[in-house]
C-alpha cells in the first residue's frame, strides 16, 4: 500500500544552519505531496505543497521537490532560525486516502 | 472564517466514564478526520467522513464512535474511557480526499 517514510529525529541545528529532511515514498499512480509543521502544543499547518512531477512547493524558505523519479520530497532550508524549532511531517494524498509520515522534530539552537 | 474549532480543550476522564469530543468547521469541506498523536508520536487515524450520513473506520477506531448528521459537524465519542486513550485529538478538514487537510488546534484528554 501507499506509505511516507521520513528521516528520524530529532533533528538539532544551529541558527543559521543548512536544513534537510528527507521523505520518501512509496505509491501508485499520481499522488499530490504535502509538508506539514507543527509547533508545540498547537494542531498541524500546511506548510507546503506539490501536485505533481518536477513541481516545486516553497513557502516562509522552505522548499520541497517533487522528484517522481526518485520518489521523494524532501524538505530544504538555507538557513534555519530558533523559530522553526518543531515538528515537520510529510504526508501524500492518493485516490482519496491521505497517508502522514511519523515526523521529524528539529531543534534549532541559538 | 474559523476554519476547525475543537471542544474542549482539555479534559481529564477517570476511567469508565464517557465523552464527547466536538468538532465543526466552516468551510464546508465534505471530509472529515479525526486523528489522535501519543506523546512523541505521528498521527493515527481514528474515523473519517467523505459527507453527512458516511463514516468509515480508519486504523484505531476501538474505543470510539463517530457521527456526521450534518457537513458542519463529527463529533467522537469515547464509550468506557481506558488510560491507553490517553493522547491527544485532532480533527481535520477537507474538500475531497485529494486536496490538503485543515487541522484543529487539538483536545489534550487524560484518562486517570
């Protein structure tokens, strides 16, 4: 069946530092791809998304390629900041069922 | 436009007793979720619901009931409350099953 795999954290940076947290997955056909943050003690936000092949998700610095050759999406910062210290899912949606990777959790120290 | 609003959002349950988590969104979505997340842990789907009048069961539903009388509307019920429901809940919204899911801002429960 369809499935997200992501990299285990947690994940510790410095400030200023160069961001990647990879996902992988695994499906049939066509599906849309999605990164999610969730900051502690609140529910998840979109943080950005791709719907198909080559495209491209980006949003406050982060990116995301869709690469269905490599069937993976995985999530890039140039330069982190204490205030992306959370957690990050990938998560695709396929034939109407939506499948979310177990999560990363960065830590980004001063 | 307050997009998923959770009910309440917190409750401490001794064990055996029952409850009623509410959730409504806005944005007339014709998918619901509810999910729960273990301390440290990714999201497990409980039930979901594609419109009003259809559920279907998602990878933990023991223990739980839902209902979707209405778009706006899908409660979960905990019948019996038992230490290992002990998590927290987040209910999700979306239009189809495709499109990306708007998340509420979470029930902490404990069962005691």
């Amino acid at each position: 069946g369809d499935s997200v795999t992501q990299m285990e954290g947690p994940v510790t940076l410095s400030e200023e530092a160069f961001l990647t947290i990879n996902c992988t997955y695994t499906a049939t056909g066509y599906p849309s791809l999605f990164w999610y943050v969730q900051y502690p003690g609140e529910g998840l936000q979109l943080l950005l998304k791709a719907t198909k092949a080559d495209d491209k998700g980006s949003n406050k610095g982060f990116e995301a390629t869709y690469r269905k050759e490599t069937t993976s999406f995985h999530l890039e910062k140039g330069s982190v900041q204490v205030s992306d210290s959370a957690v990050y899912f990938c998560a695709l949606s396929n034939f109407n069922k939506f499948y979310f990777g177990s999560g990363t959790k960065l830590n980004v120290k001063p | 436009n307050a997009g998923v609003t959770q009910t309440p959002k917190f409750r401490i349950l001794k064990i055996g007793q029952s409850m009623t988590l509410q959730c409504t969104q806005d944005m007339n979505h014709n998918y619901m979720y509810w999910y729960r997340q273990d301390p440290g842990m990714g999201l497990k789907l409980i039930y979901y619901s594609v419109g009003a009048g259809i559920t279907d069961k998602g990878e933990v539903p023991n223990g739980y009931n839902v209902s979707r009388s209405t778009t706006e509307d899908f409660p979960l019920r905990l019948e019996l409350a038992a230490p290992s429901q002990t998590s927290v809940y987040f209910c999700a919204s979306s239009w189809d099953g495709t499109n990306e899911q708007f998340f509420g801002p979470g029930t902490r429960l404990t069962v005691l």
